[in-house]
C-alpha cells in the first residue's frame, strides 16, 4: 500500500463548502483505506494499491457526482512530499512575515515558460522557481497567499492549487512513517 496526499483544489472556497465527513466517505468508497483529511479539508490522506492516474480519475469522477461540480484532485506520494521538504525550495529566502508557497500543477513543465524569478503584477507574490509540477512562490503578508493559484493557471494553461510549505512539512511528519 502507497500513502498519498490529494490536494483538491478549490474546496471550501467561493461558495462551495464541504464537510471533512462527506471527502472521507468519497475517498472510502472508492476503496481507499486510511483514509483522513488534514487540517482543511482540501488535504486527504489515503492509502491504496491503486495506480495513480486511476485514482485521479476515480476521484475526481466520485467528487464530481457527489458534489455536481469539477474538482480538480492533484496526487503526491508522501516520499514526494518529503522530498519537496528536503530540497529546500526556499532556502536564502527571508522568512519573517513571509509564507512560503507549493503550487501543484496537473502537468509536470519540461521547460517552465516564464522568466524566473518574477513578481505576479500589482501584488508581492514572487514566483522564485519551478521543478517538474511544483511551483514555488514566496508571499509577504497582505492575503496573497491565493494569487499565485490564478496567475500561474492562466499563464501556464494548467490546473493547480496552492498549499503552504508549513502544511506539507505536518502532512509529512505526521504521515510519513
């Protein structure tokens, strides 16, 4: 059995709530075992022997029908998460008042489009880098922390959602053994 985190993306945001009871009972009926949500619910801990692009279809598919709207499910194995951690994305950047930002995208980018680092217009999020289907953006306070979500969908023709480093790094201690 592999453990996996599922990102949905805009869950319990512009209008469209969803209980933490309702996400488990989808993930548990498609056969996932262990299955928990993590401090928003957008955050789901499973575990399965299932291939990932099944899940995701299977998931986004049962969120679909329950929920009569798309949600976009983004997969990472908690060793991906870990090794997200590990690489330090943010390493050299001032942390104090800044929030430290994982986009994930529906795509890995053999070749990421823009010019990095950048700042997204008439804000302070700065897009610092990009690895295979991780963004990585710095905020400065001011609830930016949605921007880079938005800028980068729109730039780079992908679906994703946004999550802080802080909640990666207690999905993994606390799932990762």
């Amino acid at each position: 059995m592999i453990r996996f985190a599922a990102f949905l993306r805009g869950i319990n945001v512009g209008g469209h709530i969803v209980k933490k009871e309702k996400l488990q009972e989808a993930f548990i009926s498609l056969g996932f075992q262990n299955v928990v949500t993590y401090k928003q619910s957008g955050n789901v801990i499973f575990e399965t022997s299932t291939n990932i692009e099944e899940i995701k279809s299977k998931a986004e598919s049962k969120l679909q029908s329950m929920l009569g709207y798309n949600i976009a499910v983004f997969l990472r194995t908690i060793p991906e998460l870990k090794s997200i951690i590990n690489q330090e994305p943010f390493k050299g950047q001032e942390s104090k008042g800044s929030s430290f930002l994982v986009t994930f995208l529906s795509t890995a980018q053999v070749f990421f489009p823009l010019q990095l680092p950048l700042t997204i217009p008439k804000s302070t999020v700065h897009i610092i880098s990009a690895k295979n289907s991780e963004v990585f953006s710095v905020t400065h306070g001011g609830g930016e922390g949605a921007l880079p979500n938005p800028f980068i969908e729109s730039k780079l023709k992908v679906k994703a959602t946004t999550r802080n480093l802080n909640i990666i790094g207690e999905i993994v201690e606390k799932f990762g053994s």
